[in-house]
C-alpha cells in the first residue's frame, strides 16, 4: 500500500457512490493501527515520515469517503472530471431561484422554529441530489453528474448557514 493508493481501494471498497459510511469506522481504525508512526522504527526519520504520510492519507480518505458530498466529488475527480466544480455556477434556473428563496427566508428567519422549515427544504433538496447524482455517476453523464456535485456542495454550505443561524438564535435565548 502505497500514498498513491486510491481511497476505495485502501479501504478494500468498490468504486461506487452508495457506501456504508458507518461500516468505514473498523477499517480506519485497522488501518491506523496498522500504519501508526508508532510502529516505525523509532531511530527510522524516513520508516517515520513515511508512517506519518500513510496516516494522514488513511485520514484523508476515512474523511472523504464518508461524507457523500467529498465523496462524489473524489469519484469525478478519478475519472478526471469536476474539476470545476467549485469554480463554475450551476446554471439551472429553477435550482438558483429556490435557493434564493432559501436564502432569503434564512436571512428573515427571527426564530429557531422558523429555520426548521427553512432546514427540512433544504435537506429535502440535499437527499434528492444525493439520489440523483450516483445515476449521472453511473451513466457516465459527467456535465450532468458535475451540476448535480455543484448543487450538492450548494445546499451543504446551505445546511451549514442554517445550523450557524440556530446556534445564534439559541444562543440569544440562553442570553436571556
């Protein structure tokens, strides 16, 4: 094994989208176990950096490959696609029309039980892309499967502003 060893491969998985992400767990920790700077020699600089790096890529994969967003983007980035997924805008108008109307309702949302709503949306949007995307995967539609990656990396930062603004929200409440 090798710091050139895909991630699927390091944790013996198929190339797929749909993984148990639980499941990853006891082979990140065999893994670690395996590879810990601990086990190198001692008096080794080189066995040490070495150990370091495999463990800081057994990190990057375990860390890659259970959240789905990563792990779609890691997928196009194998077949050498996505590359833009971060710097080109999606271009579905109805999408960015919602997400606007997400947005905005996020800014005007003065109480915790108003971001629910705004929450579950947002969410439902999530599951829908996280259904779709591994059908683009598999068909091989790339621009298709890229705008549904953009989409995705869109409603997470979404979700992370909501869950931000509810912390604020709470945090005036416990103020009182």
């Amino acid at each position: 094994m090798n710091l050139n060893t895909d991630y699927f491969s390091l944790f013996g998985l198929p190339v797929v989208f749909e993984l148990d992400a639980n499941a990853l767990q006891p082979d990140w920790r065999a893994l670690q176990q395996q590879h810990h700077p601990d086990r190198a020699p001692a008096d080794d600089p080189v066995a040490q950096r070495q150990a370091l790096q495999m463990t800081s890529h057994i990190n990057a994969a375990y860390d890659t490959l259970r959240d789905p967003v990563r792990r779609a983007r890691y997928l196009l980035e194998l077949v050498g696609q996505g590359g833009d997924a971060e710097r080109v805008s999606v271009m579905d108008t109805d999408f960015l029309m919602a997400q606007m109307e997400l947005r905005e309702s996020l800014e005007e949302a003065a109480a915790v039980h108003e971001l629910d709503a705004i929450e579950a949306e947002a969410q439902d949007w999530l599951d829908a892309l996280l259904r779709e995307f591994p059908l683009d995967y598999v068909a091989q539609d790339w621009p298709e499967a890229t705008d549904c990656l953009r989409k995705m990396q869109f409603m997470t930062r979404l979700l992370a502003e909501i869950r931000e603004q509810r912390e604020r929200l709470e945090d005036e409440l416990d103020d009182f």
